[in-house]
C-alpha cells in the first residue's frame, strides 16, 4: 500500500495527476496482498475450475478462475464492486506470450458505431457484429429503476415533512428505507451485469478483429456527435460512447501485442456521406439507414457504406506514405494492399524487435471470487 503511496506522489510531483486523495469508502473497495514467493500460497489448478489462494488474515479462499494462471504470481489484489460481488486479480510476470493466428486478410476498414458494435469491410464482403441482445434488454430495465428510485426519494422526504417538489435542503439527511436500499442494489446489480456483458462483448469483438487482419483502419473518436440529440438519445449516446472508446483502446493494444498495424483515420473525413460508388460527397444527409445517392442513384446501407469508405481511405494512406512500385496508379486498391503487405512486414520486424519477451504488461484479468 506504501508503494501505491509512493507512486501517487511521484506521480503528483512530476504533474501527471492531482494531489492523492484518500480513498472513497463505499462502491468499489480493494485490497492487495504480495505473495510470498518462500512459500506457496496460491494452488494453481486445484480443480478444473477453482484454484486457492492462502490470505493473512482470511484464510483459504476459494476462486473460480477465468483463465489458467501462469507465471510467477507476485501479488493477489480482493476487490468487491458496486453490486456487492467479490473479484481476486492475480498480478504475475514472466508469463508466456499468447500466439495470434496468422491473419487471413490484409486490411480491413472498420466503422464502429452504437446500433451494430462494429461493421466490418474487407474489401470483398461487408458484415455486422452486433450488440448483445442481452444488453439491449439489461438497458431498458436500467431506464426503469431511476423513476421507482425517484418516487422512494419522494415518500422519504415527505415523511420527514419535506416538500419533494424542491430539492432536499443542505444538510438534511434522508432516511434509508428498506425499499429503496433493495431498488439501490438492484441498480447496482444491474449495472455490474451489464457491464460484464459489455465487456465481454468488446473483448470478443476486439480480439477478433486484430487476429483477422494485418492492418486495421479506424475512424477517429467523434466526440462532435455527442452534444447533439435529446434526453434518451444522449443517455444512450453517451453510453455507448465509453463503449466505442474502449472498444478503440482495447483494438489498439491487441494489435501491438499480435505485431498489427492500426491506421486512424480523421474524424471529419466524410465516411458515411460519401458515396463508395461515385466519391460524391453528400453534405445533407440525414441519419436515415439506407440512402440512394443523388448522383449515381445507387442504394447505400449507411453503415456499410462508411466501412468500405474507411477501408479505401486506409489504403490511400499507406499508398501515399510508401513507395513500392507495383506499375499500378496512385490510389489503387491494388496499390494500397500491396503496400499493406510490404508496411506489415516493416511493423513486425519493428515489433519483433522492441518487444520484451518476458515481464510484459502483467495480464491482470478478473477471476470471481468466493470465499470458502
Ligand atoms: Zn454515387
């Protein structure tokens, strides 16, 4: 814990963060033991699913594991989230690098977006990965809990004589009835499986992306969109948008990891008004899902759209930025994917080359807890 201290203030003086605070009580709390490396405190493969781990002062404590434990196990760290669900994140170094198949495809345009997680361009066929159903559903109940909530703040304030009209007074400490201690964990419930299935799904969509291509084209974060729109709309906006933002970061360290390239592109790039067919640039258009273009009169899905125009764009790029003769014209397709596959082979070797073998970022993934 002194080490954690010691961080914070370095961090602190060296102005990367703010003066360290104390830590919140309530919501996520944690706790971190170091392992004895004398003694072994951690049974590795107990059974099939469970694995123990030896802790002063609680003794012999049950893990489901999510994933085999390797390495050398430096430090356990027991955290209980929102909704009252205890985690253990094993810390370990010298962990052996996992294998990426070898991608399948040279470069593929990728339009991340709320209705669909991401749809996918390789050049020859388009396709959609889509949101959970579950999480649609998980979503709307989580709209229904803040009006019950409301409603027990209300019948709270008036049976302390207050107006639940107005705010609540400075200073005033509402009672807690039972009622609304139960809706409260229900919400937190709710939002600890929620973000469960999020994650989830953005791990498994991430993943499979970077094992799929060599070079990975992305649009750049819009955060231009997220003023506009109403009440629902910018919730749901505004959720999402965590969501995109992490699907980004989680593409781009998995791509470092299996040696891909991820190109970004500029966010005022003209993906879903441009027409694929016949380049022209539609500045009107609506949020409609499919539109004809005015122009070529061709029907275009607008997510799709963007995919294919996101993937050209990252091929004009590279193309721009190497030098391969191939005897084929600027801009080619031809020409951005055989520069694909000669900047690939640069990044790897680069890759190759800076990577560490051992003591790599240590994998800290959640294994659910269970005490004994
Ligand atoms: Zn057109």
């Amino acid at each position: 814990m002194l080490r954690d201290q010691e961080r914070a203030f370095q961090n602190f003086f060296a102005r990367r963060a703010r003066y360290p605070r104390y830590r919140r009580r309530g919501g996520v709390e944690r706790v971190r033991f170091t392992l004895d490396q004398r003694r072994v405190q951690v049974e590795r493969e107990a059974t099939p699913r469970w694995a123990f781990v030896d802790l002063p002062g609680l003794g012999r404590v049950k893990l489901r594991r999510s994933e085999g434990l390797q390495g050398r196990l430096r430090s356990v760290t027991v955290s209980r989230d929102g909704a009252g669900r205890y985690f253990a994140s094993l810390c370990a170094d010298q962990v052996s690098e996992a294998v990426w198949p070898e991608p399948h495809t040279e470069v593929i345009g990728i339009n991340l977006g709320l209705r669909d997680l991401a749809v996918v361009s390789d050049g020859t066929a388009v396709r959609t990965l889509r949101t959970p159903k579950a999480l649609a559903l998980k979503l709307t109940r989580l709209r229904r809990y803040p009006r019950r909530q409301n409603r027990q703040v209300a019948a709270q304030m008036r049976a302390q004589g207050l107006d639940p009209t107005k705010p609540c007074p400075k200073g005033v400490r509402l009672g807690m009835s039972r009622r609304r201690a139960r809706t409260r964990t229900r919400v937190a419930r709710l939002h600890g499986r929620i973000g469960d299935l999020r994650r989830d799904a953005l791990h498994r969509v991430s993943t499979a992306l970077v094992a799929e291509a060599k070079i990975l084209v992305l649009e750049d974060l819009n955060v231009k969109g997220l003023a506009r729109g109403g009440h629902r709309r910018g919730f749901r906006r505004a959720m999402g948008d965590v969501a995109l933002g992490e699907l980004r970061r989680q593409i781009r360290y998995k791509a470092e990891w299996a040696g891909r390239q991820v190109i970004e592109i500029d966010r005022f790039f003209p993906s879903s008004k441009r027409c694929f067919e016949c380049g022209t640039v539609h500045a009107t258009l609506g949020c409609a899902k499919r539109w004809a273009c005015p122009a070529c009169g061709v029907s275009h899905d607008r997510d799709e759209n963007a995919a294919k125009n996101i993937r050209a764009e990252g091929l004009r790029q590279l193309a721009a930025a190497c030098s391969v003769p191939t005897g084929k014209g600027p801009g080619s397709d031809a020409r951005g994917v055989a520069c694909a596959a000669e900047r690939t082979r640069r990044v790897t070797v680069e890759c190759a080359q800076r990577r560490p073998t051992q003591n790599r970022e240590p994998a800290q993934r959640p294994v659910r807890a269970k005490s004994a």
